[in-house]
C-alpha cells in the first residue's frame, strides 16, 4: 500500500467521521417520576401551555433546548410541592414574562398583540373596497 493511497483513506475516514459528529443531535430524556398518574397529568397539561423562550414556536414539553428543560423540571417539582395552575403560571410569567404564555392577558403591553389582527383585518377589507370602487369608476367611464 502506498503512502498516498494510505493518506487518501485517512481524509476520507476524517471527512466522513466530521459529517457524522456534527449531524447528530443529542436529545435530553426525561426520568422525571411522578408519585401518581394524576400528577404527570397535571404537570404535562400546565407544561405543555407554557412556551419555550428559546425556541418560541415550540411549548415545554416539545422543546429540548436547555432553558425548556429547565423550565419543565420546574413545573414538575412545583406540581409536587402542590401548587396550582395559576401559582405555577404566576410564578413562570414573572420570571420569564408574558411571551412564555401561548394566551397573554390583555393589557396596554400586549394591547397591540390582540388588535393587530383586527386592525389587519379592517385594512385589508378597506383595500379591497377601495380597488373594487376604482374598477366600477373606471368601467363606468369606458
């Protein structure tokens, strides 16, 4: 074997072992263990209402990014001490804000949040009207 052909095997393993390490993804594996079904059913229904900050699209329980796993194991232990939806989403949305809720309350902070889409809406129907009167003056004309 030549000292070239040895060479070319070694780029090619190097190359292929590079593509191998960099497409795998780790995945974070909940053990989380729960002192009766009734529990994980809470604690996966409050868990999957909260958004992951990181990842936004993604609720709690769908995201692996470490701030959700960290937020999950939170909502885990604070279903264990007893605590209610409402404390467990009290205490989320002061540390991490509104945005970790997928339905923010209404208030002047997140007033343009629920209007936009009317205000959208309202311009999108007065575009329309006003196109639609231009064609009947401009058919009424010819």
């Amino acid at each position: 074997m030549s000292a070239a052909s040895s060479g070319r095997k070694f780029l090619l393993l190097t190359i292929v072992l590079f593509f191998i390490t960099f497409s795998t993804h780790a995945q974070v594996v909940d053990t989380w263990t729960f002192a009766n079904p009734q529990q994980q059913e809470k604690a996966l229904s409050i868990a999957s209402q909260l958004r992951c900050p990181q990842c936004q699209n993604q609720n709690l329980l769908e995201s692996n990014a470490p701030v959700a796993v960290s937020m999950r194991h939170q909502v885990y232990s604070m279903v264990e001490e007893g605590k209610n939806e409402a404390e467990i989403t009290a205490w989320m949305t002061a540390r991490y804000g509104d945005f970790v809720r997928y339905n923010p309350p209404l208030n002047e902070q997140t007033l343009l949040l629920w209007a936009l889409p009317c205000v959208l809406l309202l311009l999108v129907g007065v575009a329309i009207w006003r196109v639609r009167a231009r064609q009947r003056t401009e058919e009424d004309e010819r």
